[in-house]
C-alpha cells in the first residue's frame, strides 16, 4: 500500500483501551484518507441520532493520501464527527506539522470512541499507542497545553487540543495546533472535551511508502519552481491571507457592520488594516509542513493596551470578522483577539460574527446592561470588543453565558433577534457575501457541513479565473441558471483533492492535472481527472446521506436575507442585488442526481456510484 501505512489507531475512552486496526487497500483506492475515509466509516458506527456530546458520537482525526509525500502542501489533516454546532456532518481542516506527523508515527489517522472518566491524552509513537491522564492539564488554554507536552514528550511532538472553551463545551470550540493553527469549523473541539480528551500527541520517523520516489521528488521539484515564479504566488508569500482584508471590504466581499452595513460608506478607515499596515507587526515568517507559500507569520505589539510579544498572524477571516464585520479599524487589537481565540481554542469566524450580533442587540434594545455585564456596547471600540470575545471564549459572566455557544444558541434566547443572527442550521457565515460571489452562496447551502467557505470553486469561474485543467465554461456572475455543471463538478473534484490533504492555497494556483501526477507517482496507480471527479461525487453524496438520514430538511436551512440581498443594500458596490440562492441550490441537485426537494441523492445515482449499501 503505498501513499498510507493501512493502519490507523482505535482509541475507546469508555474502556481505556487503544488498538491498532488495519485497513483494507480499497477505503483508500476509493475514499483517500481526510473526511472521505472518516466518513465511510463512521456512516454506519454513529448512531442515527445521536447526541453529538454524547459517548456514541465518534470524533476523527484522519490524514490524505498525499500528506507526509513529496507533493505540494501534503500537509493537511482533517477532524470529523457529527457537529454539535449544527447536528449535520461536521468537519474541520488544519494545516501546519500535525498530519505529516501522524503519518510519521505509522499510521493513518485515529479514532475516538466513547467517553473518558477524568481527563486524558492520547500519546502516539512510531505505532506505540497510550493514553494518559491529562488532569494537570485540564483548565490550560492551548498554548500552555502545548508547553507543557512539548517540555514533557521532547520538542519533536506534534500536539492537536483543545482549550477552556472546548472543556466548557461551547458549542464554537476548535482544536488547535501549533499554538495557532485551527480546525475551526462545527465544534468540534466541544466533541473532544465531551470525551475529556485534552491532547493527540504524535512522534514518528517512519517514511511515507512511495511507488516512485524519484517521480515524486522530480514533479517537486518542476513544480514548486512554476508555482514560485507566478506573480500571485510572491504577493501571497509576502502576505499571506491578509493581502485582501481591505480590498474585500472595498468590495463589500467581506460583511460590513454584521452584514448590514456598506463597504467604505460604513467602514471608511479600513485601510489602518490594509495588508501592509498589517504586515507591520511580523517579525518571522511561518510555513506549513515543507510548504514553499511560506503563508503564515508570528507577530508581537511591542506596546499599547494590545501588547503582546509573540503570537501567529490574525489570517483573512478572523480580520474580516473583527474587522469590518465590527467597524474595528485597530489592526493591534486584532492580532490580540486572534491570540485569545487561539488559546482558548474558538472558532475564530464564529466568535467575531457572535460579538456582531450582539452588538446590533443591544443596539436595538433587544439586550441591556444585565445581559453585558454591565457594559455598553457599540461598534468599533477595539477595547471593547477584546473585552467581549475574552467573555465568550471563556463563557465569563452573564455575556458568556448567553453568547459562549455562538449565534444560533444565543438568538433563540433573545427575542425578535432573529434578523440579525447570521448563520446556516447553527453555523455562522464566514466573511465572503454571496452578493458579490454568488457561488459561496450556494455551497453555503449544499455542503453537508453548512456554511463553509472552503467547498467547491463555483465562483472561480464566476470571477472568470477558473481552475486550469478543468475545462467548464466560464459565468457570468448574475446570471442564476445554467452554474449547475460547474458547481456540481467542482465541488466533486474539490472533495477529492481535500481527501488527498493538500491545501487550498496551492489548489488555486496549480493546473489540477498536477494532483492527478503527483497522485499516481505516490500510489502507482493510473487515476485519471475524471476519476478524481466521480470519487468525489461519492464521498459528497455520502457526507449529505448522513444528514438525511438525520431527518434533517436541508434543502429548508435558511440562509438569513442580508447574506443574499433580501431585501438588498441601497448603496455600494452591491446595490440593489438580490442572488436567486433557490435556483442555484436546485441546478446543483438536478446536476448532481440529488433529489431537489429533499436534497438526498437519488436511489439511480447511488447505483451509478456504487453507494447501494447505504441506502436508506
């Protein structure tokens, strides 16, 4: 078996108990590792309504085919289990040291049964498994958590946790690694302190199995020279995701106000957090696992209410959240909340977008002084907004209690609130505007984990950028029909490319043929592209299964009005626009053989799939 060791770890809390379990060569043929491989095994093993902080939900943390290999930005690993945040499929993504890592020690991924007594960790190396008691670590935010296994395990380990936000199960907590990179999305961090799992750590020096090793290292090699030597790849290693922060709200890409408000009309001073007034605050770069994007930064505030000496670089979403979103023009403060959110370990898109609701609450007098702690709110006061995302990372006095589980929890507290929560099924958007892509809009929709900015590339084509390799037509961007094929399509071929653990960024800038090499020199197999396409199909059409069989209606999640312009904005650079989210939603089920009414696949695509054994 080549590009995976067939092996992953089975860890039941309930019993104190770990085994190795091998797999067969074909989950990884057809499912590749990521949420593909999670969740062809957990379809059947999680209970059809289960509670997702409960023993019988089962928490994955599973690598790619490609991660640990020569191919570019193989470094990705992937959290799933069903989302308490939004009781679908969840998952969340990370990058950094982790994956490769795991993948060192032997094995292919590790999956988490049951529920612990008392705290505990995971320790993992080169395919010798433990667990061991965390009570000490119990109450540490993450980088404390991270200190002390690294002082503990030696400096070699690679750590994923959680924080006092997960312990306390909020509802938007993340695992963290690296002091700084989050699998943020679905809660999934309050799924691992559910079972009183502080920590995974894993140490490993086995190699990677490769077919052909020369292949691999020679299409390193040619293609990490032409992804350097675009133009757009040297403006996004000197910035990062950071580079569109101010374009975006020029845009009115990013939300404005809690998605109420209009670009420079509402947010004029926006460029205090332009990329370079940013960038200002970086004193050393930060890459992935051999990544050459190099995307990442440590930053420090030398001075100031804000101070702080090191810390990861707030990237595009958690500025646009706390920036725009929040009229906060104060770039040290941002680089702050990003560190308070690290450490307790939130969601950083969750808790900016529940600090915007909030705000326009109290403003409308839907809140008082008794729900804030005494405090007034109001947009833009940097100190202020600090102060609020500490109460809710933390769930701190009657503000935290209310706010400490996100928007969907904290609206159906607060009545007549409804217009201003901002989410899907639970899930709050992240800080792209489907007014000016309407693509995100509908994979906000589709996915089987609702409200994700990071499925599919409707919208790439839509820009009139496309993804080379991958002939579809070009969109016109307000035109609503005819996006069917390239919506369906893209999000197939993208599920694959996820399952393989590459990441997005190096996804964009390459011909998607690349992959397809890089894939079948690791594998020595002959995949073709469009291959790549009908596997992904089947890993989507199983994570929507899972919903379905849920009960849920997903085809009925809302998607509040000011997300897709009802009613629309009467100024700005998306005035008087109004996206027929309905009739994208209904050509991307008609192209994918789902059914339109209920969103669940089709029995004839399920046999065109090979899926006929979770019919349901």
């Amino acid at each position: 078996m080549f590009g995976n060791h067939g092996k992953v770890v089975m860890a039941y809390l309930n019993e104190n108990k770990v085994e190795s379990q091998d797999l067969e060569k074909k989950l990884y043929d057809e499912y590749f590792g990521a949420y593909g491989l999670a969740v062809k095994l957990l379809y059947k093993q999680i209970p059809i309504g289960a509670d997702p902080l409960g023993p019988e939900n089962i928490l994955a943390f599973t690598t790619g085919t490609l991660v640990g290999t020569p191919a570019i930005t193989g470094n990705r690993f992937t959290v799933s289990a069903k989302s308490p945040l939004t009781g679908t499929w969840g998952d969340a993504n990370c990058g950094g040291k982790f994956g490769p890592a795991l993948k060192f020690s032997g094995y292919d991924g590790v999956f988490v049964y049951g529920s612990s007594d008392s705290p505990t960790y995971i320790y993992i190396e080169d395919e010798k498994v433990k667990l061991l008691d965390a009570e000490e670590l119990w109450g540490l935010d993450t980088t404390e958590t991270e200190d002390y296994l690294k002082k503990k395990h030696g400096t070699d380990v690679e750590i994923a946790c959680i924080g006092p936000s997960g312990e306390k199960l909020s509802l938007i907590a993340a695992v963290i690694h690296d002091k700084g990179r989050a699998a943020g999305r679905s809660g999934l961090g309050a799924v691992m302190g559910s079972k009183k799992l502080k920590a995974i750590v894993v140490k490993g020096t086995k190699d990677v199995p490769l077919a052909n090793p020369e292949k691999a290292k020679e299409l390193r090699k040619k293609w990490v020279a032409d992804l350097l030597s675009k133009p757009s790849t040297k403006k996004f290693t000197k910035y990062g995701t950071i580079d569109h922060v101010a374009s975006s709200t020029y845009s009115n890409d990013a939300p404005v106000r809690n998605w109420a408000g209009v670009g420079l009309r509402d947010f004029p001073t926006v460029d205090k957090i332009s990329d370079d007034n940013l960038l200002k605050f970086e004193f050393k770069k930060y890459a992935c696992w051999k990544c050459p994007l190099a995307c990442g930064g440590y930053y420090k505030v030398e001075e100031g209410p804000f101070k702080i000496e090191e810390t990861h670089k707030p990237e595009y979403e958690t500025c646009g959240m706390f920036g725009p979103n929040l009229l906060n023009d104060n770039p040290e403060s941002l680089i702050l909340i990003n560190d308070i959110c690290n450490r307790a370990g939130v969601d950083t898109i969750s808790t900016g977008a529940t600090v915007g609701f909030a705000i326009e609450c109290y403003e409308n007098g839907l809140i008082t002084e008794k729900e804030t702690d005494g405090i007034k709110l109001e947009w833009g006061n940097a100190e202020l907004i600090v102060n609020l995302t500490r109460k809710i990372c933390f769930k701190e006095g009657n503000f935290g209690k209310i706010f400490g589980n996100g928007v969907r929890v904290a609206s159906e507290k607060i009545a007549g609130s409804e217009d201003f929560a901002v989410h899907i099924n639970g899930q709050e958007l992240p800080a792209h505007d489907p007014k000016f892509g309407p693509g995100w809009g509908t994979y906000y929709m589709v996915d089987a984990t609702p409200g994700k900015h990071t499925q599919g590339c409707q919208n790439s084509y839509e820009n009139g950028n496309g993804i080379a390799g991958l002939d579809l037509p070009k969109l016109e961007k307000y035109v609503y029909t005819g996006k069917g094929e390239v919506g369906a399509r893209t999000h197939n071929l993208f599920h694959t490319l996820h399952c393989l653990g590459l990441c997005r960024f190096a996804l964009f800038r390459m011909n998607v043929n690349v992959w397809v090499d890089f894939l079948n020199a690791v594998t020595g197999e002959s995949y073709t592209l469009e291959q790549l396409e009908y596997l992904g199909a089947r890993i989507g059409a199983l994570r929507q299964m899972f919903n379905t069989r849920e009960g849920l209606q997903v085809t009925e999640f809302k998607i509040p009005g000011r997300a897709y312009g009802y009613p629309p904005l009467n100024d700005g650079p998306l005035k008087d626009i109004t996206v027929d989210i309905k009739l994208q939603m209904k050509e991307f089920y008609q192209s994918q053989k789902w059914d339109t009414q209920t969103g669940k696949p089709t029995l004839e695509r399920l046999k065109e799939l090979d899926l006929e054994d979770f019919i349901n």
